[in-house]
C-alpha cells in the first residue's frame, strides 16, 4: 500500500499539524482581520499572495471579500438582531458547533457583501481561482497531502487544517470571547478579554479591547496584557514585510474618554 513521498512519525503529525495552526492564525488574524477588515496593517505583496493561497487551501469557500464583510457585518451590528454570529442571539452552543452555517449564510447574501466588503477590491487571482474556483482549493490540497502523507496521515492533517477556522478560530472567538472574561471597556456588546496573555489564537483573546478600538494593530492595552500577534506584525514591520498603520493606547486615567471611545468604536 503506499504511504506517501514522506512518512512521518507521530511526532511529525504533530508538528505539522502545529504549524498548519499557526500560519491560518497569521493568515486570519493578521492578515484578513487586522489588515483586511480593519486596515490597522499593510503586508508586503508576497506575504499577501501567500496568506491568500494558504486560505485558499485550508478552507472550504472562505474569501477575502466574504469573509471582511462578514466580520464588518458582526462589528456594526454586534450582539443585536442583524449580527450574523452573536451569541446572544443565537446561543453560545449554537455559534459553537454551529458558527460555519451563521457564516455562509450571511456570506451569501449580496447586498451585505456589497455593502460591508466595500474597498476589498478583487484581482486577476481572484478572479480566475480564489473566487471562482473557492471550493476546489481544499480538495486540490486533500490530494496534495494524500500523495505526500500518505492516505492516514494526510487525511488525518488535511481534516485538522480543515478544521481550525470554523471551529477554533471563528467559533470560538466568536462565542466564548463574548461570554467569558474580564473588560477594560464598557461596550454596547458582550465582548471580553478571554486571557490577557494572547498566545494561543495571536492576540484575538483580548477582544474586548479590540471592539472598544478595531482600528488598532496593537490589542493588549495595559502592561499586564500581551498580544503576540502585534509581536510578529513588530518583527514583519522591521524586517519591511509589514507596515503598521494605527496602534491604539489605553488612556491612564481618562475614564470618561475611555467610556467616548470604546461607544464609538463599538458602532464601527
């Protein structure tokens, strides 16, 4: 039977698996989050075309486009009636296992990609494979691991690659991170700081502080916070592979101003 071009051991899954994790937490953190949606980072071409095919393979349908409007959608309608995926509306339980349905719903509707997706501008690559051909890219890349893997390893790694948006990144940053943790600031939603050490999912677990201010590179506000993907934007930015345009800071002792910012950021 064959077993692929490359066979790895347990310990090898492993860490290819890991690495799969982290690059679609750079791809979707970094790179559709903070740059795409919110503008706070500007990537080098390279490290575009490669987040974007990275997408494009480990994904079943996302697009840059979609996914942007999308996530603007959740930030102008947050924890109301119109938020695609709030789990005030819809249950904790149900963005949990059910977060991926909530998104291609709203992905499909085009009048919310219009008007929420506005100034992601899609291009010859767009046109001729990630839009157009964006369900095909994981089943391309399923054949690709099958060969290299082999049938058990390459499968057993394509599924958790599969996996990491819809489950770990989107539901349950969508989900917990409104239910569970601390605040910083009083916002019209639910969201929270899920830990203040953001290791894990790149920085995403100080949500909290990125609703009350969407347009910063930079989510950790108090000493005791870190956020490791502004680490990485910090190391890109000085190797000029990244551009960081907007970092917010907490203001010390300026409670009324807090309470100014975080409302207005919260309808952004």
């Amino acid at each position: 039977m064959f077993e692929g071009f490359i066979q790895l051991s347990p310990t090898g899954v492993a860490l290819t698996m890991a690495g799969s994790y982290i690059m679609t937490v750079f791809a979707s953190e970094l790179y559709l989050h903070r740059s795409r949606s919110h503008r706070a980072v500007t990537f080098h071409p390279i490290l575009c075309q490669l987040f974007r095919m990275w997408i494009w393979l480990t994904t079943y349908g996302v697009t840059a486009k979609t996914w942007v409007a999308v996530h603007r959608k959740h930030h102008a309608k947050c924890d109301t009636e119109e938020d695609p995926h709030s789990p005030r509306i819809h249950g904790l339980w149900t963005i949990l296992g059910k977060g991926t349905l909530l998104y291609r719903k709203a992905a499909r509707d085009a009048d919310l990609v219009k008007a929420y997706g506005i100034g992601i501008k899609e291009d010859w690559m767009d046109e001729h494979l990630y839009t157009r051909h964006r369900f095909r890219g994981a089943l391309f890349f399923l054949a690709v691991e099958l060969l290299v893997f082999g049938p058990a390893h390459g499968f057993l790694i394509w599924l958790f690659q599969l996996s990491i948006l819809p489950f770990w990144a989107s539901g349950f940053i969508n989900g917990i991170f409104h239910v569970v943790g601390y605040r910083n600031f009083e916002t019209k939603e639910d969201s929270r700081n899920f830990f203040p050490i953001g290791i894990v999912f790149g920085g995403a677990e100080l949500h909290n502080n990125h609703h009350a201010n969407p347009a910063s590179a930079k989510l950790s506000m108090k000493w005791w916070e870190f956020d490791s993907g502004y680490l990485v934007l910090r190391v890109l930015a000085f190797l000029r592979l990244a551009k960081i345009n907007h970092v917010d800071r907490l203001p010390a002792g300026d409670e009324p101003r807090m309470r100014r910012h975080a409302a207005g950021a919260a309808g952004q």
